[in-house]
C-alpha cells in the first residue's frame, strides 16, 4: 500500500534477535586444582534470572536478587561463586574452585532479563600444570579452532597473571606484537615461546583468541624451578637406585650362601663321624695288641 514502510531485513533480525536472545560459544582451558571462570556475558537488564547447568546437572542458580542453591548438584556444593557485584553490569561469569578432570564438558549459561534472553556454551577443558628446569626453554599452547584461523578480525593476546600484577607479552591483530623479551609468538599456531627461563618467569599464561563471535581462553600455569632443585632432585634418585642395587645383591649373596651351607656342614659331620670311627677302631685294635703281648709275657714266665 502506498505511504506504508517494508521492514528491510535487518530490522527483521534485530527484532528476532531481541526476541529470541543471542547465543555465543567459548572454549576455556583450566588446570588442574587450580580455580577457573567460565564467562557468561549478556545485556543488563532488570529481574535477571541466572541457570549454569552441565549435562543436566543444576550447577548454580540466581534470581530473586539472590543464589539459589537448594537443587545445586553435589558435585558442585561450595565450588560455585558468581560475581554478585557485576550482574547487574551484564556479568553472569562463575567461577569453579578445585577443578577436577570430571568437571571437564560443555557448560550452558541463561540469563534471562525483562528484555531478552542470552545463551552461552562454555566448554572447559583441564590441564595439568607445566614444570620447567631454570635455563631451559618451553612452548606454551594456544587453544583454538581452524575456524577461527581463517576468520577476519581475529585477535591474539598472550598475557602473564602474575601475583594479581598482569602483564601483555605478546598480540596479533594484524600484525604480531612482542612487548617483552625472550618471547616469541608462533605465526602458524600462536603459540608461545620463552627462552632461558628464570624463577621469575613462573606464573598464569592466558592466551586469549577471539573473533565478533568466538572466544576461547587458555590458562596455563608454569612452575620454573631452580636448576639446583633439578640437580637435587636427580642425585636423589641416583643414591636411591643405588641402594636399591646395593641391598637386592646382598639379599641374593646371602641367600646363595645359606643354600650353600647346610651341604657343607652335613659333609663335614660326616667327614668328622668317619674320622672318629678311625681312631676308636685303631685305639681299640692297639689296646687288644697290647694285652696279647701282656698275655704272652706272662706265658714265657
């Protein structure tokens, strides 16, 4: 009809969008025992409604302005924390305390709002922690998708978590970025490299790649340790293997031996038998010559 507007296709999407909320996807990287947050970002609004479930297990709930935490899974009890503080300013992050390797999966975030709704699938993987000798060198890993490889806008940031002091190390946004020494980052797979590492270098490694619509987080926590330690740690093992040694050819000499000696002394009981059966028998062929000289003796007078 005449004088009437055709909503053009992107306003289409936007009011579907608006009506069905958003949905993103990030892949997180945890260590082992160590504490990890799952993000769940989304549009502030009012009367927000909060669920993090996994594999059908409740694992945190929010709404009434409070955690509610009655049908919370066992495997999560006193393991969950959201930052009450920041969901108000469209964080529904939590953080997971003691990760263990079952807590490995995908986890789905909702928030509910007046306005929308938004849905995010966390992945979170575990990892052990990396230990490192004082002057080696090592490569940490950076987590991520072939599709993000290849996608525009994407952006590399590898950071140092250290003593709650953060510092960038490397970037790619574009162009590959060293903002430290002794650093190098992987063109191929982002990945990064530390040479002539010292004590100081231990600490959280995160590596962030995203693109508009992925975001993936890898943590990884070096340990470096003093090359004395390592030396320590080597000649201990040595003495302990020596010892080993030292005490199984003893156990086998003197279990040789004890099969050894029973044939022996019974030989030579009997060597000793047969050689007092010797002299009782001369001793008594003696004293039966000696008496017939007597007797003979005795005849001639």
């Amino acid at each position: 009809m005449k004088g009437q507007k055709i909503p053009s296709l992107f306003h289409l999407l936007s009011i579907c969008a608006t009506f069905w909320g958003s949905r993103e996807e990030e892949t997180i990287t945890g260590l082992f025992s160590k504490d990890v947050i799952l993000p769940c970002p989304f549009s502030p609004g009012n009367d927000e409604v909060i669920h993090w479930n996994k594999e059908n297990k409740n694992v945190h709930s929010y709404y009434k302005q409070k955690d509610q935490l009655k049908d919370q899974h066992p495997d999560y009890r006193n393991r969950t924390h959201l930052f009450l503080q920041n969901i108000a300013l469209g964080n529904a992050s939590l953080k997971l305390s003691n990760v263990t390797l079952s807590d490995e999966g995908l986890y789905q975030c909702y928030v509910g709002t007046e306005k929308a709704k938004t849905e995010v699938d966390v992945m979170l993987q575990v990892q052990d922690q990396l230990s490192k000798a004082e002057g080696s060198s090592t490569a940490i890993s950076c987590e991520h998708s072939n599709i993000a490889l290849h996608a525009e806008d994407l952006t590399v940031v590898w950071r140092l978590n250290k003593n709650a002091a953060i510092s960038v190390l490397a970037s790619f946004n574009g162009t590959f970025q060293i903002y430290q020494p002794r650093v190098q980052i992987n063109q191929q797979n982002f990945s990064l490299s530390i040479s002539d590492l010292n004590v100081d270098d231990s600490g959280d490694y995160v590596c962030n790649i995203s693109t508009p619509h992925y975001t993936r987080l890898t943590v990884t926590t070096l340990q470096v340790e003093h090359a004395g330690n390592t030396k320590t740690v080597v000649t201990v093992i040595v003495i302990v293997i020596i010892s080993i040694l030292i005490i199984v050819v003893y156990c086998l000499c003197k279990k040789i031996s004890f099969q050894r000696a029973p044939k022996y002394s019974n030989n030579l009981t009997t060597a000793s038998i047969q050689s007092r059966g010797i002299h009782k028998e001369n001793l008594s062929q003696g004293i039966t010559t000696g008496q017939k000289l007597q007797y003979f003796k005795s005849t001639e007078n």
